[in-house]
C-alpha cells in the first residue's frame, strides 16, 4: 500500500460522477469522486453506503427529505433506501463501499461508470 494524499487524486480527475478507487479495505473499496449537478435516483439493495465530504456541499436527497452535507459531514444512506445526490457547486467525496458495488446501483444508464483502479 501506498500513501495516497486525496487532495491530490481529486486534483487529476476531470470526469464527474465517475469514482476512483484508491485504497482496499478488506472487502470494501476506498473510494473518490468529484460531484457536480444531480445523479439518478437508486438504491443499493444489498449494502449501506457511506459518504464523506471532503470539500464542497452536496445534498443526498432521500424520499422523505433532504440532508446537507458540507465538508468533513459523513451519512451513510442504509442498504435499500432510494436516494440522489446533487451538488450545486463541485464537491469531491470518499466512499466506502464493498468491492464490486456499481455507483447508479439498480438503476444503471449513462452516469453508471467502470471502476477506475487507482491503487
């Protein structure tokens, strides 16, 4: 393992809504991505999902309301709750999520990326 500053990886990445994993943990990925705008509505039936702002603000948008989020926040959305997030600014967050877990979950389309292995 390497010692990765994620300031830095962020800094390299131009896609939007396309996570890159940078560290493994046990069966989990350690992952970054920078946000801007409004994702698709999904869920992920099998596994929880957590989010940790790393700079900027993005809201998870859940059917019953809304959470703001701004930096250094963490919510972990539980498995198979249906949510959105969207940034009205840029923000760049870390997931931890297991490994193989597809960022648009169950609702797949355009923004559903191939992950990008960093590590």
């Amino acid at each position: 393992m390497q010692k990765r500053n994620l300031a830095d990886v962020l800094d390299r990445v131009d896609e939007l809504w396309a996570p890159k994993k940078v560290a493994d943990l046990n069966d989990y990925e350690v992952k970054v991505v920078k946000v801007l705008g409004e994702f698709v509505w999904h869920r992920h039936d099998e596994t929880d999902e957590f989010f940790y702002v790393l700079s900027g603000e993005v809201t998870i948008q859940l059917r019953d309301r809304d959470v703001a989020l701004t930096t250094g926040d963490v919510f972990v959305v539980p498995r198979g709750v249906e949510h959105c997030p969207k940034a009205a600014i840029e923000a760049r967050l870390m997931l931890i999520e297991p490994r193989g877990v597809v960022n648009t979950g169950d609702a797949g389309g355009d923004l559903t990326h191939a992950m990008e292995d960093l590590t």
